[in-house]
C-alpha cells in the first residue's frame, strides 16, 4: 500500500507487511507483495460514522453489559462483519473528530467521538477510511491529529485529512489481491469554521475539480490501477443528486485516471449513475447515527459494492450492487437488510431511490 495522497492520509503499514521505510519518498504505507496480477476484486464502502450523543450513550452501554469501562461500538455494528470482513477492500467514512480516550466528548454541532469507533472498524475488516468531511476540524488541529493518530495505531489506512504539508501530499495506495487501488477523499467545507493559521493542507475542501483530477493523475503515476475518490457532497436530507454533484460527478469520470465516486455526507440514500462506463455511487446513507433523529429516511443507508473485473484485454470492468441498511431506535443497532428480510419497507424504498436515474442495480449478498 503506497502512494501519493493529496489530502491526508495517516496510514500504517498493515499486519506482515513491510515498514514504510522501505518506500520512496511521496508513497504512503506498506505495499503488500504479490506475484500475481490481480483479475477480481470486491470494493464495499459505508457511508457517515456520525456519533451522535444517543449512539455514544449506547456504546456505553454496550462495554458495561460486557464488564468493560469506556464505549464498545462493535454490537451496535456487528451485522456489517459478515460484509465488509469477506469483501476485498472495505472502505468506511470516518465524519467526526476524535476525542483523548477519556473525553470529553461531544455530538451535534461540534462533534468531538470517542476513539473506541476506531475499534470497530477495525474489528469489522476495514482497511481504509476517508476523513475530509464538513467536520473534520469541528476540534481544530489537535482533533485532526488525534484521529490520524488512532487510525494509524489501529493500521487502518486513511486520507482527506493530514498533519503535516508533506503528509498532505502523500497518496494511500493499496495492494488489494495484486491490484494496486488508490483511494482519495475531498469535502465541500468545513461548515464555516477556518483552518488553523498557515495549514491550507489540513483538509482537503473546495471540490476543487482541477486539484482532485490532478491528485488521480498522481496516484496513477505512482501505480495505482484503480483510483477511488470518496467526495463529502451534495444536499443534506436530499435523496436527488444536485445538478452541482451530477456536474462535478461527469468532469470526473471523463478523466481515464478516475475509476469510481463514493458518496457520503447527505445522511440519505442518493442513486447510483453510470457515466464513461464508470459508477457513481452518489450517496450512501449513514452508517451509523441517531436512530430517533430527522426522518426515517437518515436511518436507512446502504453498503455500496463494486466488483471490478479484469478481461482479456486488460481492462478494467465493473459490476455494482448494494446491500440495504437500517439503523433501529432502543437497544441501538445497525441492520444488514436483503430480499426475505424483515424491514421490507425499507428495503423497496432504498431500492427504488439507488435505481432512480434507471439503472436496474441488484441487491447484493449480505453474506459477502
């Protein structure tokens, strides 16, 4: 796992993997050997962790059933296991800050999480997660630095966010079954709250299409096969794409150095749309949040999958799907949704919403 990242990124190498020191300069994180050209592999992204102070609570509450101090985020996220740890490449949205271990913490406007998230995702088969959000800097620099810090102790990969101008430059590039896989991370803001004095690079934010199109170029020229861009977009509690993403979306993807768009920060669902061959998946929902909040429809999120599939010729082919999701009030917990599951409800209007610009999107295996 190497590269360039144009944002962020505080990534460690992962288990039986060779140490960073061993890479030139510009490339992040350890590449895994691998003799064999890849010739499939499965990417499965999530959409905001977004801990609100009802979702810590349970957490909470969830470590003392098990004896233990502090937050246990696993139960709640148990369900996305059997998904995300059997997919190739899973890639989550970390939206919030994250606090010293003992606090203090904070939820909406100016969230401040606990770092025991980090477990979770961990414990899930995560290997990436992006961190440019409308939030990133809601605690400053020191909230910037403590997430990168506890990702990179957990050898979760990351990017859209950075410590330094030098790791700002650096691009996250992944070994994935012989593939070499980019992922990049961008946001539209940071909701009005300025960067720190002299460290324009501490997030990555405009939507700038010039500067993420450069960084792909970058990222394929460093050897990435696929570049995966995961963009903090579009209209909070809109399920239509604006024209402003389906914009950006096509300047994108005109660009051979830019292989798919993971959406987050609408905290619903938004389609699925094809463009040059390539997927868009506009917006993924929440992961995780309150579950009593808003409307029903920012409890409903999906797990988007895509299958990439190398022919004969050498080129790159992709098959998308999704797999539904529900976060449920009470004992709080994140429900993995299919065809003959309950929830039926949710499970007709999530997939009408990702089929909405006429793409005739299958449901997924929630096995796999």
């Amino acid at each position: 796992m190497g590269v360039l990242l144009v944002g962020t990124l505080g990534l460690s190498a992962l288990p039986g993997c060779s140490d960073d020191n061993d890479h030139p300069a510009g490339q992040r994180g350890a590449t895994e050997s691998g003799g064999r050209q890849a010739t499939r592999f499965t990417v499965a992204g999530t959409g905001d962790f977004l801990l609100h102070e009802v979702v810590t609570k349970q957490a909470a509450s969830d470590a003392r059933a098990k004896g233990k101090d502090g937050f246990d985020f696993s139960p709640m996220l148990a369900q996305l296991k059997p998904i995300i740890s059997e997919t190739d490449l899973g890639i989550c949205h970390v939206e919030t800050p994250l606090a010293p271990p003992s606090g203090p913490f904070q939820g909406y406007p100016t969230f401040s999480s606990p770092p025991q998230i980090v477990n979770a995702i961990r414990g899930l088969g995560y290997r990436t997660c992006s961190t440019a959000s409308n939030h990133s800097i809601d605690q400053g620099e020191p909230g910037v630095r403590r997430t990168i810090d506890d990702l990179d102790k957990a050898k979760i990969r990351n990017t859209g966010t950075a410590r330094s101008a030098k790791e700002a430059e650096e691009i996250n590039i992944l070994n994935v079954k012989g593939a070499k896989v980019a992922q990049l991370s961008y946001t539209f803001g940071t909701n009005g709250i300025p960067k720190p004095a002299g460290k324009p690079w501490i997030v990555n934010d405009g939507l700038n299409p010039q500067k993420i199109l450069a960084d792909a170029a970058r990222a394929k020229q460093a050897g990435a096969e696929i570049v995966i861009l995961s963009l903090h977009w579009g209209e909070e509690y809109q399920h239509e794409a604006t024209p402003e993403q389906r914009g950006l979306a096509r300047t994108l993807m005109r660009s051979p150095n830019v292989d798919l768009i993971l959406g987050c920060h609408a905290h619903v669902v938004q389609p699925y749309e094809q463009i040059n061959g390539k997927w868009v998946v506009y917006g993924m929902g929440n992961a995780v949040a309150n579950p009593t909040a808003n409307t029903q429809a920012t409890h409903e999120g999906i797990v988007a999958r895509v299958t990439f599939t190398r022919n004969s010729q050498g080129q790159w082919k992709t098959q998308p799907s999704f797999v539904p999701t529900l976060v449920t009030p009470g004992t709080i917990r994140l429900r993995t949704l299919s065809s003959d599951s309950g929830n039926q409800a949710t499970v007709a209007r999530t997939s009408q919403i990702v089929r909405s610009l006429g793409y005739n999107i299958p449901l997924a295996s929630t096995q796999n």
